[in-house]
C-alpha cells in the first residue's frame, strides 16, 4: 500500500524574516573570522611554502621544514619551550590547585585573598615583565638583598634573569605566580559543583583529609584539571611577551622558545616564508599534544 505523500510545510514569512535577522546578527562575527582568522591561516600555510622576505616570494617547497633539522636556533629553541612548557604546566596546575582549597575554605578575610591572588591575573604581563626585572635585580634588587639579609654570601647571590643558568627558571617562576590566579578561579567553580553528600559519605566510612581529597576532590575535579591542563599547555607554547620584555631571548639563548624565535626570523631577520613553517610546526606540536590529552580523558576523567 502506497504511503501518502508528507508535504512539506512552507516556512511563514515571519519566520524567514527571524532566519534573515539571526544570519544579520551573524554576519559580522563571520566577517571577522574569515577576514582575521581565515585568510591569515590559508596565507600562513602559502607562505611556509615560499622564501617570502617582505617583497618578493618564490616557491621552495619543503625546504622550510627541512631547515629544521640543521637550525641550531630553532633547535634550541624546541628545546627551551619544551622545559618551559614541563615545568610551568604543573606548577601552575599545583599552585592553582591548593590555593583554591585552601580558599575554599570558610575564613575570615576570604573574598580580600581571592582578590589578591586573582589580582596578577588582570595586569598585563609586560607590566608584570617590568616589575620582575626590577625585583629580581641581581645588584640592588628587593628579592637578593633579602637573600643577603638572611645570610647568603654575596658571591652565591642569584643572578636570575641574567644568568643562563638561571634565567628560564626565573620566568617560569613569574608566569606561574600571574597565571595561577586565574585557574585557582577554575578549580574553586570545580570544588563549589561536588557534591556534599559524598564527603559525608567518606567521612562516615572513616576517611580522613587526605583520603577525602585523593578519594572525593581529586576524581571531581578531573573535569576541571583536564581543562585546566589543556590550557595551561596551549599558553606554554604561546608564552612571549615575558621574554620580550625580560629577557629578550638571552642570555646567549637560554630563554629563546618556538613563538619568539618566529618573531625573530620574521622581523628581524625577515624570513618570513621559514617563520611561516615555524609557526606551523607550532600549531601540529599544539595539536598533537591537544588529541592526546583528549584522547587520554577517558581513562581519568570521571563524568
């Protein structure tokens, strides 16, 4: 038996007047992306192809990227990002981490700490650059002539920013101090969402404070942590205005990582077609790291 046809219902004009209105409200947004987003992307990935230099461009195909395996400054700058990006991701998750359970906590004073550790976070890290040179003077400033106060001798005094034993360091120690900030706000929403039935559970089963927090905090926060760790790693190999005001790659190139080191062939040396490459090794590097924690959720992400 034949099944009727089903007509389809003509849209109202009303109705595509609201569709006509949604895609105008739209359009501005989509402007952007393409003309922003977009064409600069698509143009990006031409150039890693050419040895553009500003002017003129010709075609060189994977020349580019084979430059990375005989570029020593590009090598040592993997390098740097890849110690920078090993150590800052954890301490700042840590830092982050228990300054929202310990603010979490009711206490006196509470909403003026969360402020000041939030504070760091609203100041742009080029003023933060500043005030870092300032405080960790090797001569005369606040932080070695406290050293010098509790009794460390001159001559074992840290030389921090200008110190190529010391100087990678030293910046991981400022971004996490500016950044932890802002996650401790992440993790304070994650610790507000569990829920109390579960520590009153634990508590009368005899869990104390460290088998609540490995047992309870810790799997309901993996949510957040997995989000918080995605972020953290993205900004890693981003991170570039602190060593451009700090350290400027130096000394010699113990703080040079992958995003400064295409500033520099780019505008400095006007290589712009190889930065081109360099950026996209960064954004395959990015992505990379970014499936793989995505992909390892499910094995310790509690839903």
């Amino acid at each position: 038996m034949a099944q009727p046809s089903v007509k389809k219902r003509k849209m109202s004009r009303q109705a595509k007047r609201e569709m006509v209105s949604g895609y105008l409200f739209l359009l501005p947004n989509f402007l952007g992306f393409f003309i922003f987003t977009a064409i600069p992307i698509i143009a990006g990935l031409i150039l890693s192809f050419t040895d553009y230099n500003g002017f003129t461009a010709n075609f060189v195909g994977l020349d580019n990227y084979a430059k990375f395996f005989r570029d020593s400054q590009f090598q040592a700058a993997l390098v740097n990002n890849l110690i920078y990006s090993a150590l800052s991701v954890p301490l700042t998750i840590l830092f982050a981490l228990l300054l929202a359970l310990m603010l979490n906590r009711p206490m006196r004073g509470g909403g003026f700490f969360k402020t000041v550790y939030f504070f760091p976070n609203l100041t742009s890290m080029v003023a933060v650059g500043c005030v870092a040179m300032l405080l960790f003077q090797p001569d005369k400033g606040p932080v070695n002539q406290l050293l010098l106060a509790l009794g460390v001798p001159q001559d074992s005094l840290p030389q921090w920013f200008f110190s190529t034993k010391t100087a990678l360091y030293t910046v991981i120690l400022v971004v996490v101090w500016k950044q932890a900030g802002y996650y401790m706000i992440m993790f304070m929403g994650g610790l507000k969402n569990i829920p109390p039935h579960l520590y009153e559970a634990a508590k009368i089963d005899g869990a104390n404070g460290w088998k609540l927090f490995w047992h309870v905090t810790w799997p309901m926060l993996s949510p957040t942590t997995f989000m918080v760790t995605i972020l953290c790693f993205i900004s890693s190999f981003q991170i570039f205005d602190i060593i451009n005001v700090t350290t400027e790659g130096g000394p010699g190139r113990a703080t040079t990582v992958l995003v400064f080191r295409i500033y520099k062939e780019a505008f400095d040396n006007w290589k712009m077609g190889y930065a081109s490459a360099i950026a996209y090794f960064l954004f395959v590097i990015i992505l990379i790291i970014t499936l793989v924690q995505w992909r390892g959720q499910k094995k310790w992400v509690v839903e």
